[in-house]
C-alpha cells in the first residue's frame, strides 16, 4: 500500500540514484554528496531549474509512506527515504536511507535494472516504466493492451490512442535495449502484448532451479515448498 504524492519516472531516477550511492554501505549509514553531483550522476545539467526540482522528488521521496509484504512473516512500512539534511550554501546533501529497506534486499527480492538502457530512455516515461516492468520478469507472459494501461498509470483515457503509444515506447525500449546488448523484442497480435527478452543471470538461475523443481515433481521426489517473493524495488547493473 502506498500513501503520498504520486511519484514518477523522474523520482525513480533519483531514488534509484541514492541506491546506487547507498550499495556500498550498510543501509541506514549516511550518504553525502552534492547537488551538482547528483545530477551528474542523472545525466542532467547543473541548473537553477533542475536543483530545485532535484529537491523537490527527493521531499516527495522523504514524505511518502509505503507499506510492503516481503515474504510471508514479514512487512516494511516506512518512507523510500529517511531523512534529508542539505546545506543552502554548498549544495551539499546528507541523505539516510531507512535501515528497515534492508529487508528488501535479501536474495531474489529486488529485480536490477540496467542503468545505460534506462538513461537511453530518459524524458520516455511510458519506455521507462515498460523496462522496469519487463525487467522484473524472467519470462513475460502475453498482457492485454488494458492491463498495462492499468498497471503503467497513464492517463490517456483513449485505448487507441494509448495503443499508438504503447507501440512507440515498446519500439523505443527495443532499439535502446538491443543498442546495449540486451535484446528485447515484440508482437501486439490482437489485444495481447507478447515480449520476449534476455533474462539476466539471477534470472536464468531462477528459471532453470524452477524447472528443477517441477522435474523432480514429475519424478515422485518431495521437495521443500518455497515462497516466491514479490519484486518490491530496483537497483541497477
């Protein structure tokens, strides 16, 4: 359950960027850095403009309030960030992330995504939001056309015209991910979307230990039941 502003693929680049300043260090511990190293790290200009509404998705980060099943026993409730400290005169930022994350961040609980092929799509939400959706997917089944114009939030209420778009971000994703060695691919027969893409390397591992696991059911040998997590977040190569 999420309570807060709605948050966009702007705000997940940011979010995505303080994980990636946080992967060396304990969740919890802070993190330093400057305005204008942020945006670097974004791939954005340092501008008048662009500071402020770096501040802006990281307040919106701070202020929500998220609430998550990961696993069976276990549920995190809290912000996607803990607290913010920025110094007006240097631009420099102390970032903590919330130390209850970590539980998210077991194996197989959070899903990679590769960075460069995000970038590529930068200012192409609906291309983002297509990649980090399939990215969570070892092997995508066909969706119709209304579920992910449900599941990506888009309010362009005209199915034809979300169909012309959904098309030109499926092809986007495509060329950025095959520019990057990620080959991914597409048909929209009918009302279904089918996708076919590389599965990463923890993707393969799983894919390959569930069809272990249906062999050995298929052979009359008991193995343990597993709990298969949801994906809850992203971090990238």
């Amino acid at each position: 359950m999420y309570t807060g502003a709605q948050l966009d693929q702007g705000d997940l680049d940011v979010w995505e960027t303080v994980l990636h300043l946080a992967r060396a260090q304990p969740i919890g511990q802070e993190c330093n850095i400057t305005a204008y190293g942020l945006l670097q790290l974004l791939e954005l200009t340092d501008t008048g403009a662009n500071r402020k509404t770096l501040k802006r998705r990281l307040s919106r980060l701070n202020a929500c309030a998220l609430d998550v099943q990961v696993g069976p026993r276990v549920h995190y409730e809290g912000s996607l960030i803990n607290e913010i400290f920025r110094d007006e005169h240097s631009g420099q930022f102390v970032i903590r992330l919330n130390p209850g994350l970590s539980t998210m961040f077991g194996a197989d609980q959070f899903t990679q995504i590769h960075w460069k092929v995000r970038q590529t799509l930068n200012g192409h939400y609906l291309a983002q939001w297509l990649h980090g959706f399939y990215s969570s997917h070892a092997a995508p089944f066909p969706l119709k056309i209304e579920t992910l114009h449900q599941l990506s939030g888009s309010k362009t209420a005209d199915q034809s015209k979300f169909r012309q778009l959904l098309r030109k971000a499926l092809n986007a994703l495509s060329r950025a991910s095959t520019d990057h060695g990620q080959p991914f691919s597409y048909c929209i027969d009918g009302n279904l979307v089918k996708v076919e893409k590389t599965p990463s390397k923890a993707q393969r591992r799983h894919l390959t230990k569930r069809q272990d696991e249906k062999n050995a059911v298929t052979a009359g040998r008991k193995i343990p039941s597993q709990q298969v997590w949801d994906t809850v977040t992203t971090g990238r190569d």
